[in-house]
C-alpha cells in the first residue's frame, strides 16, 4: 500500500510522527506536510509565491518532505510532483484538536484529505479532542485501522473522506465507535483588542464552544461522551434539500 501522510500542525509536529509509527508497517509511506503550523487555514492554496520542499530527517533518519505551503498545498504538490506513484490512500493527522461541527469547514487537517478525496484518493483526517498533554498512541492505532477498513471495502465514495475524532481519555474509557454526522457547533468568538510597545492597535481573535445544535447523534456530543467518531464527508456542498425550491424562486436579469 502506498501511503501518503500530511498534516496543518507541521512536519515536526508528534501526532504525525506518531502517525507514520502506527502505519509503517502498511506499506511505501510518503509524508508531505508543512513545513510549519498551517492550522485553521481552510483550503487556501498557494498561488502568487513559489513553493519550497525540503528533506527532513526525525530521529537521525529521513522523515518525509517540508512544504512552504498549505495542507492542500502539500496534497496537490505530492501527487503531481514529488511522488513518482499516486497514493492509494490520503491520512492526514493527527490533529491537535478535535475538528467537528463548522470546524471543518476552516481545519487544514481536513482540508488535507478533501484534496485528496478531490484528487480521487480515498482520504482520513483524523484528530483528537484535546488541545493539552496528547497522548496520540490510540488514536494512531486507530488510525491504521481505519485505513485498513478502507482498504478492505475497496476505498471509498467518490469525493468522500471520512473524518475521524478520537477522545482524549484512557483507552479503557473510549466507549466505542460511532458513525455520525456533523452537528452545527456554536462558537462564541470574540477579538481581544491591545497593544503592542509602540502603542498600535492590534486584535486577536479568540473564543470558545458554547454548546452545539444538542443532536445527540452528531459529531460533537458523541465524542463528549468518550466515543471515537467518524464522519463522511463530501466534497459537494450543494444544498439539494433546497436546490428545488431554489428553482422555483423569481430570479430575473
């Protein structure tokens, strides 16, 4: 199997060196990541700056390739320039952080796998719940289980990915796993404005979760409750519940 790994946190981030731990037994794996924390970048790709790559070696050996870029970036670069084979599969993780409800729509982690979802590679993002003291080792196990899963049933949907949240407890207190969809989460943001030496005006932006749209079966309350979920997700957003009634609205020239 051939494996390529990306991430928004960095190359030198550890939830992707313990990424390519857990699945280097899989296969030919190929990691292609930022070359410093890209989070919360969205889809964004790089258009009026040339990209840079670099070797990296971790742990006295080569790792992988360093990007000037964004996750997508990152993506798009390897398949239609550094690697010599397309993957057969996308991971990208593991994210510090969960990315669920409207998160994904600004997650570099997922907008990792939707490139290669976009690209027709069957693709994971996976994270987990906590932006403190990870320990990363269950969510890589299971990581290459969903990667093998994928394998197993012959890939995936076209323009599908699968977004993958794991809990940050014990192994012995994650309950199971849950098949969901995505809650529509509130965030209550806020910009803290201050100064800098010089006095300038300066803001950055800041908030927290306020609750979520209460659906016990969606992403954001399952994983409160110690469940690893996993989410598909299309790269299609058309609205077609809607896309009828829209039709029959009065647009004129």
């Amino acid at each position: 199997m051939k494996i390529l790994l990306t991430n928004d946190d960095g190359i030198y981030a550890e939830g992707i060196r313990a990424l390519y731990n857990a699945l280097t037994d899989l296969g030919d794996i190929t990691v292609v990541a930022p070359d410093t924390e890209r989070s919360a970048v969205g889809h964004a790709i790089t258009l009026s700056d040339p990209l840079r790559v670099k070797n990296v070696n971790r742990g006295g050996k080569f790792f992988g390739y360093a990007v000037t870029g964004t996750p997508a970036d990152c993506v798009k670069i390897a398949i239609r320039a550094i690697l010599r084979d397309r993957p057969d599969i996308v991971v990208s993780g593991i994210n510090l952080g969960p990315n669920v409800g409207y998160s994904v729509l600004y997650s570099g982690t997922v907008s990792g796998a939707t490139e290669g979802a976009m690209l027709g590679i069957p693709s994971i993002a996976v994270s987990l719940g906590t932006f403190e003291d990870p320990d990363y080792s269950y969510a890589a196990e299971f990581a290459k289980k969903a990667v093998l899963l994928v394998a197993g049933n012959n890939g995936l949907p076209k323009g599908t990915l699968l977004n993958v949240n794991v809990p940050a407890v014990a192994r012995e207190q994650i309950k199971g796993v849950r098949v969901v969809k995505q809650s529509a989460r509130a965030i209550e943001e806020r910009f803290d404005k201050r100064q800098d030496p010089r006095r300038r005006t300066y803001y950055w932006l800041t908030g927290e979760v306020i609750g979520s749209d209460g659906q016990e079966d969606a992403d954001l309350e399952t994983l409160r409750r110690n469940y690893v979920t996993v989410t598909p997700i299309h790269c299609d957003m058309t609205d077609y519940g809607f896309l009828q009634l829209l039709k029959e609205w009065k647009f004129e020239l």
